[in-house]
C-alpha cells in the first residue's frame, strides 16, 4: 500500500515505531532523578510524542525531501538525552562541563568547522545557566536542552545548507552526473575493477598500457571550452596519462590535520579508499599509478576506465576511481565516480581553458551539472537515491610551466574553508 508522500504504509509505521523507541528512552532520562513513578510517565509520555511527532512529519514530507527540521532536532533531542544521563550517572560531572560535551559532541556531527567551534562554547553557556537557574540540573536535561538550542541557532545561522537532497529512488538515467558504480563489499582496494568486471561483464585488463582517464578531450567541447587551444603536452597527458608518472606533494592545512588522521585511522584505511598522504615523507615510500579497464566483449571499446594509484611498498590504495564523460546539452563534462559500500561519491566537474593553454577542470560551473554527489544504489533495483554535497568544491588545474614543465595543482575546500592542495609533477616514461 502506497501512502501520498510515496512511501509505503508498513514503512512508516516501522519509522514512528523506531521514533516511539527513542522517545521512550528520551522520556525515561529526563526524568530519571525523580523517582519511578515520573519515570514511567516520561517513558509514556516520551514514546507517544516522538511517535507523533514522526508521523507528522512523515505526513507533511514531500516526495524528495527529508523530514521537517523541527523534527530532526526533537529526535535529536531525545537521542542524546540517555547519553547525558549516562555521563552524569558514571563521572558526576557539572552542567558546565556536560554542555561542553553535548556541544562538542553536536558540533562535530555538523562537520562544518564554524559548527565544531560554536558547539562546545554555546553548551558551556548553556550549562551555566541552567547551573544557576536550576541548582542540581539533570545532566540528561543539560544535554537535551543543549542540542535543541544548537541546532535551532545553527538552522539561523547557517542558512545555506551544505547537504541536500537531489532525488530519491530514480533511474540512474536521470542523474547522468552520477557513476553508480558502488562496491559490492565493505572493502574497495585495488582490486575493485576486476571484481567490477565480474559483475557487470566485460573484459578486465588489468594496467591498461598507453591510455588516458579520458578518451578523448574533444569529448568535453563546449561555449566555454575549445579543446584544440589545450597545449598538445596537457592533452596528451589527459589521453594517454599511462605514460607518465606522477611525483606528489600533499599540502594540508594545519586546522584539518587533526581530523583527517582521525578520519584516516578510523575510515579510509578500513575502506581501502580515499586515503590521502599526510606529507611528502609518506610519497617517498613511492607510488604506483595504474588504469584498469573494462572492455565489452562485442567490440572491444573501453566502458570503465579506473585510475588507481596506492603505495609501492605495500600497495595499500589511496584511491580507485571510476573516470567518465558525458554530454549535457551542448556541454561536455567529467565525471568521477569514487566507489564506497553500497554507494558512490562523484565529482561532475566543468572544463575550463587557460591562457597558458592548461585545463581547470572545476566542481563550481555552469547549470545544474558540476557538482559533488553522494549517492546509494539499490542493489536489486538499481536505482539511485542521491545528496548533493554543496558545501564540497575541488578545482583541478593542469598546465605546462614557463620551464616547459608539466605540472598540477589540485585544490579541495569544504564549507568555504580550503584544506588540501595536492601538487603533481608529471615526468614522462622511458619509450
């Protein structure tokens, strides 16, 4: 049975089902200090009104939308609720110092780094007015209360959001910016586009000699881009990138190292993907740099192209990516597709000439198309549920230096804030 917002009936309830859960542990840690009998009433209590509050909101929520934010904070509100009771219960920690934690806590999951600040300094201030207002506060009502101004000052603050919804179960035709090309395990590795090649069919050759990440850059042509003016060196480079080799120095700023290790020990590394050097010390282990290809058996044209490049040492990845091109209107673009567990993370970015004759390739463009996607696919289905990551850019330049050079710059920001410039020396092989 299908409900008007298009999800189905048993759906929804096992959502306002889910949500009565956490209202019921909600309601039972706010009112955990005051006997058994208040206890069982906010349980009650708890339980119907997140139960409520997510059937209105499910109601209300049109098709490709996400719930209402106010009812993101209530449920919010109750998850962290036990989390403070639980710090309170086991340390007897002061308001002060759980409103720091609740914050701190809240900040980090809005990633943005304006919010990682502000959460800690405004549940600080939180904390000691409730210490003063209420002398022996519940530290489950500190960090209930916390979260619920947090998040209702940063939705006025930060107005412009950062991840948004694009579409929910779609064709993947409708999204052609997207490469839906997940991986199967948890794992990604450099052995993903063999294991790709048998599930989708195809020939694998593994290190494809004399081949570039793009067929050809006349594949990009548009009002704003005209490949024949690319110096011949670029193109080449673009076309046939298997003949050169790359030294990198990674450039971090000082303020993103601390979570990007984290990030590193705790994600990349176990997912075989993404996984940056820290400095130039670690690109001295060397680097390999390889595409694989997939072909179709009927007439030998080249349908996956990835790039992979990992340690020499140990060939542990640093990244496999699924490099294509596509047309939209009359513009051309790039498209790369990062495989993760059951989903994917693209970058479309838009071709733009030089007056040295280099190439930018930039996530910030023109229409609707550039752009950083994250998108889960449906494993039996196929189709696409896809966020637009707004608060993500990347800008790729490429060119030949007055020394004749071949050289890269490769600049990421997130939320404004650039944090990572990968610099590339491009030196070609040995005939």
């Amino acid at each position: 049975m299908e409900t008007e917002g298009g999800r189905k009936g048993p759906d929804r309830r096992g959502s306002a089902v889910f949500a009565g859960a956490i209202g019921a542990l909600g309601g039972a840690a706010l009112t955990a200090g005051w006997g058994t009998t208040a206890i069982v009433i906010g349980t009650v209590v708890g339980a119907v009104a997140l139960a409520a509050a997510d059937v209105v909101a499910r109601t209300l929520q049109k098709p490709g939308e996400i719930p209402a934010l106010w009812s993101r904070i209530v449920m919010s509100a109750a998850l962290v609720a036990p989390l403070g009771w639980l710090v309170g219960r086991l340390t007897g920690l002061g308001p002060i110092v759980v409103g720091v934690l609740a914050g701190a806590l809240v900040g980090l999951l809005g990633i943005r780094p304006h919010k990682v600040v502000l959460g800690p300094l405004l549940g600080a201030g939180i904390g000691w007015a409730l210490g003063a207002i209420w002398g022996d506060v519940p530290a489950a009502v500190v960090a209930a209360v916390t979260v619920v101004v947090f998040r209702t000052a940063s939705a006025l603050i930060f107005r412009n959001a950062q991840v948004s919804l694009l579409a929910e179960d779609v064709d993947p035709a409708d999204l052609p910016f997207v490469v839906p090309l997940e991986a199967r395990t948890r794992y990604v590795g450099t052995g993903y586009v063999r294991e790709l090649a048998t599930v989708i069919g195809g020939e694998y050759h593994p290190a494809t000699p004399d081949i570039g990440i793009v067929a050809s850059l006349d594949d990009l042509a548009g009002p704003a881009f005209a490949p024949g003016e690319v110096d011949p060196r670029v193109r080449e480079f673009y076309e046939h990138t298997t003949r050169f080799t790359l030294d990198i120095v990674p450039e971090w700023r000082l303020w993103v190292r601390p979570g990007y290790l984290l990030y590193r020990t705790l994600v990349a590394r176990p997912l075989g993907q993404a996984n940056v050097p820290m400095n130039q010390r670690e690109t001295q282990r060397g680097i390999l740099s390889r595409i694989d290809t997939i072909t179709r058996p009927e007439d030998a044209t080249v349908s996956v192209r990835g790039w992979i490049r990992s340690f020499a040492d140990t060939d542990e990845p640093i990244y496999v990516g699924i490099y294509t091109t596509y047309r939209h209107e009359d513009r051309g673009y790039v498209s790369v597709g990062f495989p993760l567990p059951q989903a994917s993370f693209t970058a479309t970015l838009e071709p733009r000439p030089r007056p040295d004759g280099g190439l930018t390739l930039s996530s910030r463009g023109q229409g609707d198309q550039p752009g950083h996607y994250l998108t889960y696919v449906d494993a039996t289905t196929r189709r696409l549920t896809a966020l637009s990551v707004h608060g993500f850019a990347e800008r790729l330049d490429v060119f030949v230096t007055a020394d004749g050079d071949l050289v890269a710059e490769h600049a990421f920001s997130v939320f404004g804030l650039p944090f990572l410039v990968l610099h590339y020396r491009m030196h070609r092989k040995p005939a």
